[in-house]
C-alpha cells in the first residue's frame, strides 16, 4: 500500500528552494514529482517523495536546516496547528522533542562543530544551547560527544 499525503505539506517548497539557488526541476525528478504535483492544491503525493524531497533539497542547497527552514515559512499553517490539537501536544513540547532528537544525532557526530550545531537546532547562541542541553540531558554537549567518540572507538 502506498502512502501519500496532501501536497500541501511542501507550502512554500518552490520558493524556498528558488531563494537558495537549487534546481527545482531536477530535484523534482529525481523523486518523481514535477512542478504540476505542487501547483494545484490538494493534490495527493507519495509521502516517500515528499520527505526523500526535503532531504534531497537540504543536500543540493547546502543548507541542513532546509526542513526547518520550510516550516518556518509555513508557519505550521497547513495541518500542523490541527494535528497539535488532535494529539494534545503543544508547540513547543513538538518542538522541544525535535531539538532532542535532532541534537543527539548531532552532538554524537562530529561531523558539525557545536555552534553550528546550536544554530540548527535554533538556539540565538551557543550557550543557550549548552544550557538546554544539559537540562535535557543531565550533561555537557562536550561530554556527550566525547562519549559518543569514545563508545565508536571501543567498538572499531
């Protein structure tokens, strides 16, 4: 069974991704959607291709945050503030749980530094992030990348 969703999940996707230079046409195909699936509203789409899309995106643009980035535009206009309603979740606790997640993949990578990090996830400054993380997490995010490290060498 496929799953699809409403294309208005990708509300202000052609002018984001206009703003940061990608190529609209070739990201498109390349999950096999075309401008038309995003024009007229309320069209159904393939939930893999709307989510490989924003993934896609975030990559072709360079900006990691792409998704964060298009819900900011939309404000959670289109079915966000309903779904919140519906599950008794409120703005922040969503977003709250995001940042965690979100922060325990990066902080465990040392792919990015941890002001980059911070800025991702939407923290004005680094130590505010700090701050959060260490009541989310009940440590540093410098002690919990350095055992992160230390977990991936005792493994290799």
């Amino acid at each position: 069974m496929k799953l699809l969703i409403r294309n208005a999940v990708l509300t202000g996707y052609v002018e984001l991704v206009r703003s940061l230079g990608g190529d609209l046409a070739a990201l498109l195909a390349s999950v096999g959607l075309d401008a038309s699936d995003l024009a007229v509203p309320n069209t159904w789409i393939p939930v893999t291709a709307a989510t490989d899309l924003v993934e896609l995106s975030a990559a072709a643009t360079g900006h990691d945050d792409f998704g964060l980035r298009l819900a900011e535009s939309r404000r959670l206009s289109v079915l966000g503030p309903v779904s919140l309603v519906r599950s008794g979740e409120t703005f922040s606790s969503v977003l709250n749980s995001l940042r965690a997640q979100l922060a325990q993949q990066y902080v465990g990578s040392q792919a990015r530094p941890l002001t980059q990090v911070a800025a991702l996830l939407g923290f004005s400054a680094p130590s505010t992030f700090s701050r959060w993380f260490r009541d989310e997490f009940g440590t540093s995010p410098t002690a919990w990348r350095a055992a992160a490290a230390g977990q991936e060498r005792s493994r290799g």
